[in-house]
C-alpha cells in the first residue's frame, strides 16, 4: 500500500495544475500539516476549475481524494487487518464522482489483486497490535482472573466508530466464547457509523445480562453509562486528555478488576504527562478540603468575576443622551403576539456577559410561569433553566421568556429571562432577534454578584430564596 501512495504523491506533486503550488505531502497522515497541504491544494485548485483548466482541475482533485482514500486505508490496516483496509477501499473507490481518473483503473487492474494476494496470505495475527489484544482478551476470560459468579465484562476502547466494526468482527472470528458488539454515539447521518437510541439500550441490556461480553466502544461510554459489570478495560491505541485518564478506568467497577492500555512510545509519551496531570489534581483537590468553606466560596466568588471581566468585549461607554440611543426608561416591553406590556428594559440586567435576567418586582402581575421537567437543562454558570414565561392574557398565551434557577454562593433563587425574539420594545420599528442587536440601540446594565445578591434579597425576584444544605 505505501506503493500506492507513494505513485499517487508522485502523480500529485509533478501535475501541471499545480505549478506554484506547495504539493509536498507531510508523512504523518492527518496531521496539521497534511491537512494544511490539502487545503491549500483544494483551494488552488477550485480557482483553476474557473477558469479555462477545468479538465487539469478536475484530475487533480480526483487524484486528492485517492490519495486520502489510500491514507486511510493504511491506517486500517495498522490498526485492523489488511482484508479491512481492502474492503474500506473497495467501498470508497466504488463511488461514481472519483472515478473516471487514471488511479481508478490501476486500483481495478493491477493494485487491487496484488493487495487481494497478500490478504490470502496474511496470518491470523499478523498485526502486533491485534495479537497484544488477543492476549490480553485470553487473560482477560482466563480461569483465573474469571469472577466465580459473573462471566467476564470486557470494554475496548477505540477512538474511531469505524474502527469499532473492524475489531468487532475479528474478537467475534477469534473464539466462541467471544461475543463481541460495537458500542458508539448517537446516529447523526446515514453515513456516520452512529447507532440510535434504541440500538445503545438494547446493546448495554445484552452487556448487563452477559449476551453480549466485549464492547467495543468509543468514549461515549467512558462517563454517564453505568457499567456496574465490567471486569476489564482496554484502551486500544489511542490516548487523549487527562479527563479521559480518569474516567476510562473508572468504567472498571468489579472487585479485581484490570486496566489495560495498548499503546505506542507517542502515545505513552502523553500517558504520563496525563499521569502528571492528574497527580497535581489530587494535591490541588487536597488543599481544597483542608481550606476553610468561607475562603473558598470567596475564591470562588473571585474567579467568577475575574472570568466576566476578561470575557467582557471592550466597547465605547455610551450615555442614555447620545446620538442614535434612547433613555432606558422610556423603552418598554411588549408582548409581540397580543401588544399587552409585560415590561420595562430598565428592569433587565446583563450577567456574566450573556445572561439578560429581569429583576421586576411585579413581574407576575403582567405573566405567569409554567414549570416541569420538560424545560430542565444542565447548569451553566449556576444557572439552571425551570419552565417558561407566558403571557398572562387568556387570548394569548404566548411564551415570552424562560424560568431560571440561579444559584449564587448557598443560595438558589427563581428569576425570569425575556426571549428577546418574542418581546418588542416599543419606540422600536426593528424586531430583535438577539441580545447584541439591542445594545446596538439601547443600553443594558451590567451587574456584578454582589449587587444581585442585595437585588435578590430586597425582593426583585420570582421566589423567596432557597438555601444549600451544608
């Protein structure tokens, strides 16, 4: 396969569309580098497909596509078998738009049964990396480090979906007792190798009940998936972040259970600086639980504002009289759907930057809020969204804003946001469809968490306040 390539760069590299234009390759395959070359390549050549080369282009970037097809392939084939890299290659030069190039017709007649010979050749482990994995599966389902109730669970962890077909098929080749399955994120598009909700639950239940006693996965299963059973983790050539160094080891639940990782010098190279990171984490942590509760909620406190100012965009500051912006106080809000006023502008606060929260005594006198668990997400910056605002006249009914939850030091308060694409400000000819359009026009406060707090307590909130047990 390296001769493929090696003809498909040369071809590259020495066509005519591409005088004056870097074309040498980078070896390390998706890499910044490589990737930056065929960037810079496809956009070259997308200006000469306008002009008067069109057929020059076109064989260029036909010859492109082979050439990352080709590198592909090899990667398969380092990390699978050869017969898994022919059939990757088999189905992606089958495709109608990169045919018609000279490479086409040598893969059919000439590379294609010199790669189909080495296949009926190639031992049953040939790869190393494949007979380490083998090995460490024997242990792994071995009398002894069998549990005496439970059948072994194994996890292998990959970094690519389409890697986890290629390993499925061969763990499933090796033994009987194997009974492998694939385990990956939700389906996305109908090429993208994702399973759907209902393939994942009913996969995990046959992993739980023992049907199924390998999975290969990607690392959505690293966190949020309980894995209760699993005896054994194998993290299979590939290493990422620190999170991930804790979080994969942690799938391993059972009592005696191992960790393994199949790895090359590089990667290992990142394993322990992740080690490193990870022991500064637990002194980090440590000097947290011996820190006094009050200096750490004010460390906090710090940090939070430390992290508004430095995300605040530096702008020109403007006065309610300047030229083009009108008083605060003379804006006020009305529902977009019926015209009933629900509020003032002068009562919206701009906090950490992104959100416009109402401090409005008599916000529920003009809506109402409808709560449920359809509305929860996850907390960003303390805030958790709780239900909705609603216009609270019975002719219309329409949704204005959200229901937050905002939690500052201990404690958790309720306050309403206005959905800016459903309010119009009066005055305005121009519907907003953003927060930033608005501050092009008229003028927002910023406020601090000390200010919020004393506004909260002096009661420009939904709800009495809530406090955090210790």
């Amino acid at each position: 396969m390296p001769e493929i390539i090696r003809d498909v760069k040369d071809k590259m590299t020495h066509h005519r569309a591409l005088e004056g234009i870097p074309s040498k390759f980078p070896s390390d395959f998706g890499s910044r580098a490589f990737q930056s070359t065929c960037h810079n390549i496809e956009n070259n050549l997308s200006v000469l497909h306008d002009t008067y080369r069109i057929d020059e282009a076109r064989d260029c970037i036909i010859s492109l596509k082979h050439l990352k097809i080709y590198y592909q392939a090899l990667k398969w084939a380092d990390l699978a078998r050869l017969s898994d890299a022919l059939a990757f290659l088999d189905t992606e030069l089958s495709h109608q738009e990169i045919s018609g190039n000279m490479f086409a017709k040598r893969y059919t007649d000439f590379w294609r049964p010199k790669l189909e010979s080495w296949v009926t050749r190639e031992y049953e482990y040939a790869n190393d990396k494949l007979r380490i994995l083998k090995e460490e599966l024997d242990i792994a389902f071995s009398q002894e480090h069998a549990r005496p109730i439970d059948s072994p669970r194994v996890l292998v962890f990959v970094e690519y979906r389409r890697l986890t077909f290629m390993l499925r098929d061969w763990i499933n080749s090796l033994d009987r007792h194997y009974k492998a399955e694939r385990f990956v994120s939700t389906l996305i598009g109908a090429t993208d190798f994702g399973m759907t909700s209902e393939e994942s639950r009913l996969v995990m239940a046959k992993f739980r009940d023992g049907e199924i006693n390998i999975l290969v996965a990607t690392t959505v299963i690293s966190e949020g998936i309980d894995v209760s059973k699993c005896t054994c983790s194998i993290r299979y050539m590939f290493m990422k972040d620190v999170i991930e160094e804790i979080q994969i080891p942690g799938r391993v639940r059972a009592s005696g259970g191992r960790v393994v990782a199949i790895a090359n010098e590089q990667q290992f190279q990142l394993y322990r600086e992740n080690k490193k990171k990870e022991r500064d984490m637990a002194v980090a942590l440590q000097m947290i639980r011996d820190m006094p509760a009050e200096r750490f909620m004010q460390m906090i406190t710090d940090e939070q504002e430390r992290e508004y100012r430095a995300r605040r965009p530096i702008r020109k500051k403007v006065t309610g009289f300047e030229s083009g912006f009108r008083r605060i106080d003379e804006a006020d809000l009305i529902c977009k759907q019926c015209g009933e006023k629900v509020g003032q502008l002068q009562n919206i606060r701009r906090y950490l930057e992104n959100a416009f929260i109402v401090l409005d005594k008599n916000l529920l006198d003009n809506v109402e809020i409808k709560e449920g668990s359809e509305y929860a997400s996850v907390p960003i910056d303390g805030m958790t969204d709780i239900g909705i605002l609603v216009c609270k006249r019975t002719s219309c009914r329409a949704e204005l804003g959200k229901v937050i939850h905002i939690k500052i030091s201990r404690e958790t308060r309720k306050l309403g946001v206005w959905r800016v694409e459903k309010i119009r400000i009066v005055g305005s000819d121009k519907q907003f469809r953003k927060w930033d359009d608005v501050l092009k026009k008229y003028t927002v406060r910023d406020i601090k968490q000390e200010e919020l707090r004393r506004m909260i307590q002096a009661g420009y909130c939904i709800s009495h306040a809530k406090s955090d047990p210790d």
